[in-house]
C-alpha cells in the first residue's frame, strides 16, 4: 500500500547485530531491508531487540520527534 505523500512519518528500529551495517542488521525478528522505508523523515536505530520500544534511545527519539511536531524547543542535551 502506497504511503500518503503529504503524511510525515519517522523510523525507530532495532539493532541487535553488535555493530553490524544497518542494511545487514535485525531486531531479531524484523530484517532492517524489510523495516527500512524510502521517504522517512527520519531514521533511528536503536541498539535494542524486537522490543526497541523499551529502549532509552528510541524513547528520547520519540519524545524528539513529538516535541518536533508541536512546534516545541528541543529539549537541552544532558
């Protein structure tokens, strides 16, 4: 199914290959070529299994981009 051209969207992924290139990585389950869409805004891997949602990374990550998305100030870096 196509994706709608005017809807942003962003990727968090997992990475679980110990330092493997994303386009040879996993989360365990999903392989990065089949969770990878062409026309994100942005891109995260994170180092995190098929629960990537758990991981502190891919919170902040959200938080970032939901903070983008209101027009709000980037939090300070710790």
């Amino acid at each position: 199914m196509p994706l709608n051209p005017r809807v942003t969207f962003h990727s968090i992924m997992g990475n679980w290959g110990r330092d493997r290139p994303p386009e040879k990585s996993s989360d365990g389950v999903v392989p990065y070529t089949s969770s990878h869409l062409d026309g994100v805004k942005s891109e995260k891997i994170v180092p995190a299994g098929h629960n990537s949602h758990l991981n502190p990374e891919a919170i902040a990550e959200m938080r970032r981009i939901l903070r983008e998305h209101i027009g709000a100030a980037p939090l300070p870096a710790r």
